[in-house]
C-alpha cells in the first residue's frame, strides 16, 4: 500500500495518520539481558507496569537499566482519558497479596527508590488509597532503606485518600495535572483541573515535609501562555517538582498529536518554570513521571 493510499484509507475510517516522529523523539530497542531479565520479573510475579501498558517510549532504557514503575490495582482503568493507552473497562477485584509481589519484584530488582502508580479504581470505596498504603508499608519492613514515590490518582478529590497514602509516608507524592484547563474536556474527561490542583494541595497541607510533584504532556494544542499559567497555579499550592514532556499518540485511538516541541523549546518553558521557584524542574521531549526518579530524588530529596 503507497503512502498515499494509506492517509486515503485513514481519512476514510476517519482516523488521522501518525506523523513521523522528529529525530529528537526516535529511541532504539534495547533487547538487552537486563530488558530481559525485567520483563521476566514482572511476568512471574503477575504484575503490571505503566512502562508496558502506557506504551512509554523510554521502556527500554528503564528496563535495561533493571527498573519499571509498577501500575497496581489491575490493567483495567474506570476512566477514559482520551491521552493513555491504558486499557479502559471494569476492573476486577483487587489482588490482596499485590503489595507482597511488589516487594519481591522489588528486591530481586535490588531497587533502592520505587515508582508506584495506578489505574483509577473509582469502583472502591477508598479509591484504591488503602491499596497504595499498604504496598508502600509492605516495601519499606521488606526494605528499610528504600525510598517509595507515588503517583496517585485524583481519588475524586477526597482527603480522606490523600491522607492515607501520606500517613504510609511516601518519599514523594505525585499528581499529574497532565494539561491545561482548556482541554481538560477533550483530553481527560471524567476529571476536573481544578480537583486535581486541590489534590496536591491538600497533600502539601497534611504533610509539608513530603515534596509534592506534578507534570504535564505538551503538543496536546495548548498556547504558551496557557502553561505558564498552569506553571503560576501550581506554584501556587507550593508544588515542589515538576517534569514537562512531549505527548506522543500512543495509538490510533488516543487523540493526535498537535505540535512536536523541539528540545530548545523545553529548554525555554524549564527556564521560566525554575524562575517560578521549583525545586526541581525536569524538561524534554522524552521526559515522563518517573524517568530518571531516582537520580532526581538523590539530588532534590
């Protein structure tokens, strides 16, 4: 099939290409024995990670370098973010000895600071938060000298969630606010820009002593000013951390992307974020959540 015909056969089931990706954003497969030996971590001890099922464009690096950040509570998420791959559906119920497969995935990985996130459980009663706790509690009497990072849902805004996570005493607690309040409709419906600020608000309230840390996906189609507004709200609420990545289209399901930032550009939006007074600004086109957590977590933490 030509080119041609191919972007033809998109418009017809009204799908639109995927563009090439720039050269900045383009990673080789690392099939390496460390890869390897990850994967087969992950598979024994019947776990998810965000790395597979969010079709992360650094996956090979991170496995090839012996880490992954663990996706709990199943594959199956209760929201329909237009943005994620992750599958969508009714979750089943939860796995009461995840918190346990966790940590031995951890300690066989000899990991000493661990990414935990997760779908979005709204079928619970807790919003999965007690799930999160617990794993957390299990990887730290497992592991004394580990270091736990979280990266939460908006348990629909409840402090009561928030607050159980923090009483577990994460290193770091993470909420993604992923976009500006314009696209909000478009690119996460079923949340609420203004709930997710609250989230970390709340968590810096209850624990000040525990960095709060948010990120957003760019070339979604917002404006330069718009970011920098978001960049002003979150200062606001003293977000400590703050990573800025290029969204790519995971699939032909997920909405396209609009602009490919170059790296300079990246460079531009960190120069202003640092001059808002985050601690800790991690920007580029390849830059996600967790990648490079932990190095980030020895300098900042």
């Amino acid at each position: 099939m030509t080119e041609e015909s191919t972007a033809a056969a998109a418009r017809d089931n009204q799908l639109e290409p995927i563009p090439r990706l720039p050269e900045w954003l383009r990673r080789s497969v690392l099939n390496t024995d460390e890869n390897r030996f990850v994967r087969s971590i992950l598979k024994k001890e019947r776990l998810n990670s965000i790395c597979e099922s969010g079709r992360c464009p650094n996956k090979g690096e991170c496995f090839a370098g012996g880490t992954a950040t663990f996706l709990l509570m199943g594959s199956l998420c209760t929201r329909t973010c237009k943005f994620c791959s992750v599958n969508k559906g009714m979750p089943e119920p939860l796995e009461l000895d995840e918190p346990e497969r966790v940590t031995g995935a951890a300690r066989r990985m000899g990991l000493r600071h661990v990414v935990l996130t997760s779908v979005n459980r709204d079928d619970l009663k807790d919003q999965g938060a007690g799930h999160f706790a617990r794993t957390i509690w299990s990887l730290k009497n497992a592991i004394p000298q580990i270091a736990v990072e979280v990266l939460t849902p908006d348990f629909q805004g409840r402090t009561d969630c928030i607050a159980t996570v923090l009483d577990a005493e994460p290193k770091v607690y993470n909420h993604n606010i992923e976009t500006v309040p314009r696209l909000y409709r478009k690119v996460r419906p079923g949340s609420k820009y203004d709930r997710s600020l609250a989230v970390l608000q709340t968590a810096k309230k209850l624990n000040p002593a525990i960095p709060t840390k948010s990120g957003l996906m760019l070339g979604l189609g917002e404006t330069e000013d718009e970011v920098k507004a978001v960049l002003h709200d979150l200062r606001k609420i003293d977000c400590d951390f703050l990573t800025l990545g290029q969204y790519m289209r995971p699939s032909m399901r997920q909405v396209p992307v609009d602009k490919y930032l170059t790296p300079q550009e990246f460079d531009e939006i960190a120069k202003f974020a640092r001059s808002l007074g985050f601690r800790m600004v991690h920007s580029g086109p390849l830059v996600r959540s967790s990648y490079h957590a932990e190095e980030l977590a020895l300098q900042f933490v």
